[in-house]
C-alpha cells in the first residue's frame, strides 16, 4: 500500500536462488531447477520435461549442490527473474551454443 508520503510491504515473493549468479540468468534452467526443487520438495519430474533433456546430469547435480552449499548462489526476490524459468518451460528446447562450456542454452526470440 502506498500513498505519496509513505509505503507499506504487504507481502514479497519468496527468494529464489541463482545457482552461479549471473550465470542462472543466462543459463535460465539453473532458475528453473530451483523453483521445481522448491515446489517438489527436491523431487520433479525433471525426465517429463524437455528442458532438462537436454541438460547433462552432472550440471543438474552441480547446480543442485551449488544450492544446498550456498555457493556463488544470491538470492533474487524480483518477479521478473521468478517468472523467467516458467516461460521457458513453457517455450519449445533452445538451441545449442558453443558459449561457455560447450553446453550453455540461451533463449533465441
């Protein structure tokens, strides 16, 4: 609530971890693993989905531990950055990059 003098939080959305930091938003399945492990109680059905289909299990155990550890891993509370990993469950499998690592998925608009 807010008025021109002052303001009042009434409620903030809950903080969603950027596994690798800047990285998770590039890498937007990072972003999109820590809200589904949030949601399953660290039990998805990452196999049903396409998106992880493409992402090697070594990266998906990596970004997990990277969460549980706290590691290189802020936490972002804006609605942009929660939205972002479901649009892109939600968008057809990216297409391959050489970036990075070799295995790096970017969004193509």
């Amino acid at each position: 609530m807010a008025d021109f003098t002052h303001f009042e939080r009434l409620a903030t959305l809950r903080p969603i971890p950027l596994a690798g930091g800047a990285l998770a938003i590039q890498q937007v399945w990072r972003l999109a693993l820590a809200l589904l492990d949030d949601a399953f109680d660290g039990d998805p059905p990452l196999a049903a989905l396409e998106l992880f289909k493409l992402i090697p299990a070594g990266e998906i155990a990596l970004c997990r531990r990277m969460i549980a550890e706290k590691l290189n891993t802020p936490l972002a509370h804006g609605a942009a950055v929660t939205s972002m990993p479901w649009a892109r469950l939600a968008l057809p499998p990216p297409s391959r990059t050489s970036r990075g690592s070799g295995h790096a998925l970017e969004l193509r608009g």
